[in-house]
C-alpha cells in the first residue's frame, strides 16, 4: 500500500525542471498552535510562529496514508522543534531543525506520522 501510494505521488508530481526534482518545489509553512498544515506530499521549510526562536510541532494536518514529506528549517536562527509523542507525531525522539540544512523525513501511516529519516 505504501509503495503504491508513493509511486502515485510520483505520477502526480512529475519530473520538475528547475533543480526541484521529483518532491517539487520547496513550500513555506508557519507553525500555528503547535500545528502545521500541509497540502499533501513534497518539501516544506517551516517558519516558527511570529519568528520566534524556537517554536513545537505536535501535530501535522493534511496528509493522509502514504504521503511523504522532507522538512526542514526556514530560517537557520530559528529552532523548530519536532515534539515525540505528541499529537499526531510518533518519532524517534525530539528533533530540532535548527539550521537550514537539516532535514526529517515524514510519512504518514494511519492516522500517525513516524519517521522515515532525518539528518539534524
């Protein structure tokens, strides 16, 4: 079911010119109550809400079974802070994106978001 589900990912993604590649291009989202949401699969670099420097994510709205997401960091000075455990988000342990480089990869299976990788 994954497998099936990433590949129609794919399909509908395409193949982006322009150096995005197949995730596309990078989208900006704003943490909102400990919330982020999404529209659907791809690439999101995350603001902390009204740019503090350190912000929680406990909860990601708008994925359903199969999707993937990478995130990231928008701002390098700004720490977003990926909460294990809480709401929807069953990680290793909690991560911090704390410089634009790093990066955690998402997929939702069920009604929970694990992890699939992360280089923080």
């Amino acid at each position: 079911m994954i497998f099936r589900r990433w590949t129609e990912q794919l399909k509908q993604v395409g193949a982006v010119s322009g150096g995005t590649g197949s995730w596309g291009a990078v989208q900006n989202v704003t943490i909102s109550g400990g919330v982020l949401t999404l529209s659907g699969p791809g690439r999101y670099a995350i603001e902390t809400e009204g740019a503090a420097a350190s912000d929680d994510v406990d909860t990601i709205n708008g994925l359903i079974d199969g999707d993937e997401v990478i995130l990231s960091a928008q701002d390098g000075s700004h720490t977003v802070v990926l909460k294990n455990g809480t709401g929807n988000l069953s990680i290793k342990v909690d991560t911090s994106l704390n410089d634009t480089v790093d990066r955690m990869r998402l997929i939702m299976d069920g009604t929970t978001i694990v992890e699939a990788a992360s280089r923080p």
